[in-house]
C-alpha cells in the first residue's frame, strides 16, 4: 500500500495507454511538477457527479510538450498499473489517497478472440480511414493496448478496467468492436443511399 496524488478528471486513463493533458489549475501543475522532479507517477481516477470511482490507473508523464509562462502545462502521459482507493487522504493542495496495486489474474485471451478483436480493429480502421497503428504482435494487455486506440465511453473504458482477466476483456472488446463496426457500415449504407435518394442511377 502506498499514498498517492491523485488527478480526478471525467476521462479513463487505461494501462499503456497515452493521452494529452492541459495542467492549468495550481493545484495539479504541483502535483505535475514533483512528478516531473521525482521521476514518479501519480494517480489518474475518474470522476463525475458521483464522485471518484474505486479504481484508477497510474500515470507518467512521458513528455512536456509545452511550458506557459503562467505555470500551465501541456503534458503528454502513459497509463502504467491500475490501483483501489482504500482511504482519501488530506494535507495537500491535491487530492491523495492511500492505494493498492490491481494485478490480473492468470487467464490468458482465447488467440480466436485475439484474432476476431484485431481483424476489426483493422476493419474498423479501414472503415473510418483513420490513421493509427495497431498495437505490436504478442503486446502484452492487449485488450488495453487495443481500447487505448479508440475513443470509447468512460463507462465502458472504466468497466475494461475493473476485469483482471484478460480473457474476459478481449472477448468483451472484439464484441463492442463487432457492434461498432457493424454501425459504421450501417450508417454509410444509409449515407450512400440518402446522396442517391435511395434509387439506382441508371447512368452509372
């Protein structure tokens, strides 16, 4: 168990995943700045009007991409390890709370659900022309891996966080994967039917 800083913020910060961040209240460019001179992570949780959620991932900044003159910041950061809220704690300008490690259980992914998940990762990806790279070949998490390249919902990102078994999250994304390719085609039938008034052109 160890205390950590915490950036509540309404977004889901999975493992391997990298997101920008604009630091403008004093409070966390702080909390950023003892990271940035210790060379430590801090705490990255989810919250809304329901308050933070137990489960949150740790964070490091990988990159200072620009510096204000004001002390605004803008950062380029990494999730690392998922952590449990055990008990808040105070005496900081930021939030801290005292924390435990999240580990996976050893359930490795069905390689058919590896598979089903990339060959739509690429399909979407094909769909959408979208420039992203898929994750290495045998990545480590690779449900994480996959999920950090897409703009889910925080609901559904926050759930992907909460499975230790990786069996369990690679199979749940190639099905919300499946879905959200199934909608892309749908809505560009539609597109392409609505731009010809739903009838054949005869002229080609």
């Amino acid at each position: 168990m160890a205390e950590l800083g915490l950036f509540p913020l309404g977004i889901v910060l999975l493992p391997t995943e990298q997101i920008p961040l604009h630091i403008f209240e004093n409070r966390y460019q702080e909390l950023i700045a003892e990271c940035l001179a210790d060379e430590r992570e801090f705490g990255l949780i989810f919250a809304d009007e329901d308050g933070l959620r137990e489960l949150g991932t740790r964070a490091a900044v990988t990159e200072v991409l620009e510096r204000f003159d004001d002390g605004r910041l803008n950062v380029v950061v990494e999730g690392r390890g998922r952590f449990r809220l055990l008990e808040l704690t105070g005496g900081r300008s930021f939030q801290t709370a005292v924390v435990e490690p999240v580990e996976d259980v050893p359930d490795p992914a069905d390689p058919a659900d590896e598979e089903r998940a990339l060959e739509l990762f690429g399909r979407l990806v094909e769909l959408t022309g979208a420039e992203v790279d898929p994750p290495e070949p045998g990545a480590d998490q690779l449900s994480f891996a996959l999920a950090g390249r897409f703009e889910f919902a925080a609901e559904l990102k926050q759930r992907l966080l909460g499975l230790t078994s990786e069996r369990e999250r690679v199979h749940m994304l190639a099905e919300v994967l499946e879905g959200a390719a199934q909608a892309v085609e749908r809505e560009r039938e539609i597109a392409e039917r609505a731009a010809s008034n739903g009838k054949v052109d005869p002229r080609g």
